[in-house]
C-alpha cells in the first residue's frame, strides 16, 4: 500500500489533500493561491510546504506506530508517500511538467518546470496536468463517470472548459489544448465562454438591471429566476440554449457515451437540468441524443486533486 499527494492550484485557492492508491482522501486542504498579491516564488514555496507537511506527518506517525501500532489511522498515515500529482490552471506540457501558457491571474508563471522544481525540492516523483483535464480524471475514476468507456467533461465557471476521456485515456492533443470547448464558436461572432460561462450570465443580467456587477453572482441570479424574475430567468435560458450548442458540437464530432457537467453554476441541478435537457433534443439528431448520457459532476472541489493523483499512477504505470 502506499499514499500520494495531489494538488489542485485554481485562481483563488490551492486544494490538496493525502490520498490512498484507491483514491480515499486520508486528509484534504486548501490555502489561498495569492499570486497576484505575493507572486510566483511565494506560490511555489506554498506547494513545497504543502509536500514536506505531509512527509512530516507521515514520520510522525512512523513514530507513533511505537505505541499505537494497531491504531488504524496512525496505520494509514504511516504507509509511504510514492508521489505527488498536481492539477494546474494554464496549457500544461505533461511529459515536461512545464507551464506553456498561464492565465491573467498567474503573472510570471508561464514557462515554470513545475515538475523539475518540485522533484528538486521534494524529492518525490511528480506529475503536472491541467486542472479540467484532471477534474475529468477524477470525475471518470471516482465520480460521475465511474464505469464509462468514453466521456466529455465540461466545466461551466468564470470560463468554460472541456476535457475528453476515450476508452479510458485522457486525450491531450498535438498542443495539449484538446478539449477546449470554451473557445469555439456557436454560430455568433464570441467564443463559447464569453457568451455562456457565469461571467457572461453576470455581466448580462448587471446590465440589464443597471447594477454593478460586483453586487451580483450567480447564485443570485438563479435565485431571482427561480422567483419569477423575468430578466434572470431569460438571461439564464440564453446562457442555457448556447451551452446547449456548444454541448451538441462536441457530440457531433466527439460522439461520447458520456457529457458530465460541473463547476460551481452547476450545483443548481434541478433548474438546469431539464432546461438542458430540452435544448439539447432539439440541437441533436434523436439517435445521438438517446445514446448521449448527460449527468452533473460528483466530486466537486476534489475531482482535481482526485484526479492528479490518478493522472500520477496512470503515467507511472506505463513509465511516464
């Protein structure tokens, strides 16, 4: 037996945790990420500290099998740390473990060896993937898509991105940018994710309502739709029918047995759901829509961590 590490670096926090070869979190995390505050080299002494935490704690409980060596907890914690998987925002070379392309709210963190910096540091094994690529990693060994042999995860937030699993390997691309949904075009002049990700929904129902958009978010707005608020319920049926489109190019040209829905627009299930639903039976040809199943992601939070950690024990199994 043995336990991995697996962080998840987003914008706003850093999610980790201690995790089994079964994916059994024995501990989980999270610090602020801070970048834009603190910078690049802060940022990365936080993952550091995070990795040689967990081998502290792991000693630590080396020692306390002295006198607790049937305690169950002491027994997980002192199995060996075999590796650390990280999940990160930005376009990721994972055989280099290299930063290619980094998001306005990570500044100087384009071209970082994260790999090579941490296996310097820490002195374990370690592998670098995107964050979506990773939630659909998770989503497929743990969560929503248990059991499938193909699927398309789509996560809805301030962006949108995608990320595309057949036959039980995640498919990276020529550039590692498979899987990016939240660019393509619908038939309008704007990418996919300026029109239908969560900021477009804010900025659209602010202006309507002639409000800063600082004083809205979307929790807000679905609760204004769900109150008979004639703006919101249409802002969020727009934004619902060009997700909709974005969903059935993906089935067209992918055909996967699976689309899992997560980010955190979409814990409003039960509004969304159905509205989907319908939109995507008249954006599909009947049989594509009948063999397309579409579910909502499980993990949430930790489907990133989950799935760096399976990202780490798949490309070591095949010497990665």
């Amino acid at each position: 037996m043995a336990n991995y590490i697996g962080i998840d670096i987003g914008g706003t926090a850093i999610k980790y945790g201690l995790v089994t070869g079964g994916g059994e979190f024995l501990h989980r995390g999270s610090v602020p990420t801070e970048v834009l505050s603190k910078g690049i080299p802060q940022f990365l002494e936080k993952l550091v500290d995070i990795v040689k935490g967990y081998q502290q704690g792991r000693d630590k409980a080396v020692e306390e099998l002295r006198t607790a060596p049937t305690d169950p907890e002491v027994l997980a914690w002192a199995e060996p740390i075999k590796g650390v998987g990280i999940a990160t925002a930005g376009v990721v070379d994972p055989e280099a473990g290299k930063i290619l392309f980094a998001p306005q709210s990570f500044p100087g963190y384009e071209g970082t060896n994260l790999k090579k910096l941490m296996q310097e540091r820490c002195l374990f094994p370690c592998t670098v993937e995107n964050d979506v690529n990773a939630a659909a990693l998770g989503e497929f060994w743990q969560g929503a898509g248990r059991g499938a042999h193909s699927l398309f995860c789509i996560t809805v937030g301030t962006g949108i991105g995608g990320a595309l699993i057949l036959e039980g390997k995640l498919v990276r691309g020529a550039t590692f940018s498979a899987g990016e949904v939240g660019y393509t075009h619908i038939g309008e002049p704007e990418i996919l994710e300026n029109l239908a990700a969560t900021s477009a929904l804010i900025r659209e129902v602010a202006a309507a309502k002639n409000l800063d958009p600082h004083e809205v978010d979307g929790k807000k707005i679905f609760a204004w739709a769900q109150a008979g608020d004639k703006i919101a319920a249409a802002a969020v049926d727009k934004m619902i029918a060009r997700l909709a489109s974005g969903i059935a190019n993906v089935c067209y040209i992918v055909n996967p047995e699976m689309i899992i829905l997560g980010g955190g627009i979409m814990a409003q299930t039960k509004y969304i759901g159905p509205r989907l639903d319908a939109e995507l039976k008249k954006d599909l040809l009947p049989v594509i829509y009948a063999g397309t199943k579409g579910v909502f992601a499980k993990l949430g939070n930790d489907a990133g961590t989950i799935g760096a950690v399976y990202n780490f024990l798949q490309r070591k199994s095949t010497g990665q």
